[in-house]
C-alpha cells in the first residue's frame, strides 16, 4: 500500500509556484472582475478610431480634395464650380495690359520688362514695332521686319504665332 501512495504522488506533479499564484488569484471572484482587461470590441467607449488604411490613388484624391476646398457637391457635378476670371483668356484690346495684372506680377523678367515695354509705347500710340535682321539672318539684304503688337499678346497666350515674331525668335536661337 505505501508503493501505491507513492506512485500516486510522483503520478501527481505539484505546480510550480507561478502557476499556484495565478490559479489562486483566477479562484478570488473579487480579483477576476477588476483585472479582466476587456478584449477588442468589448470596450463600451473605443478610445480611437478605427484605422483607415488608403491606397496610393485614394490618397492622392483625398489630398486634392482638402487643398481645392471644394464641396462634395461640386466634385459630384451637381454645382458648378465657379471660375476665376483668370482662367480665361483676357481679350486683346489696344493700350491694355497683354495679360490679368496677377499673372503679370509672376512674369519671368524679360517677359515682364517686354510688358512694361509694350504698355509704354502702346500709350504711345504705336501698334507695331521693327525688328532689324541682318544679311546672314536670311541671305536677302539686311531688312525690317514688323510685328504688329497683338503678335506679343498670341506670345504671352501661348498661341497661333505671327511669321514675323516666329522669324525674330528663330534668328535669335541660331544666334545662340
């Protein structure tokens, strides 16, 4: 009968003494309430929002949409986004400005001294001026060419060019 006492405790294995603390306090009722930590989605308040993970294009819309401010009305088509008066072109009238006067402010330099060039003598009166070439720019004779002003506004517009203004610029490149 000893043996058998003794082969049934060496069968028994005793806990260690991490896993008697653990056990124990699991048995107090009063400590399984207060140390439950609650699992996700049991939480009755979340603390932060779900994440959002987006992808490159949807990003990109979603950073376009904060800059240009606009209502989502607007981006659907339902109401029309109004324009500024920039955005078209600004007609060509004698003794006027080629361009919006904001846009004149952010000319490179030559483009905006050749404007202020333009206003000066347009107020003037003139509506062309000459530009000389020389005998090696075509082979024909030194020679005028005249470009009439609104040629400079076709220029500051990125427009249909005049012969004229095209053959000044093309001399001045081979020049280069």
């Amino acid at each position: 009968m000893v043996l058998d006492d003794e082969c049934k405790l060496r069968k028994e294995e005793r806990l260690s003494d991490y896993e008697c603390s653990i056990t124990k306090s699991y048995q107090k009722s009063s400590n399984r309430r207060y140390n439950q930590v609650p699992q996700l989605g049991e939480q009755p308040n979340q603390s932060i929002p779900p994440l959002i993970v987006l992808s490159k294009e949807n990003e990109a819309t979603t950073e376009f949409v904060m800059e240009s401010a606009l209502t989502k009305a607007q981006l659907l088509g339902q109401v029309e986004i109004p324009k500024h008066q920039g955005s078209e072109r600004k007609p060509f009238k004698m003794d006027e400005p080629l361009m919006w006067s904001e846009l004149v402010e952010i000319l490179p330099t030559r483009m905006w001294e050749l404007h202020r060039w333009y206003t000066k003598e347009s107020a003037d009166g003139l509506i062309m001026f000459a530009a000389r070439i020389k005998n090696e720019d075509f082979y024909r004779g030194p020679d005028d060419v005249w470009i009439e002003f609104e040629g400079l506004w076709f220029l500051y517009h990125q427009d249909a060019l005049d012969k004229p203004l095209l053959s000044v610029f093309c001399m001045s490149k081979v020049k280069e």
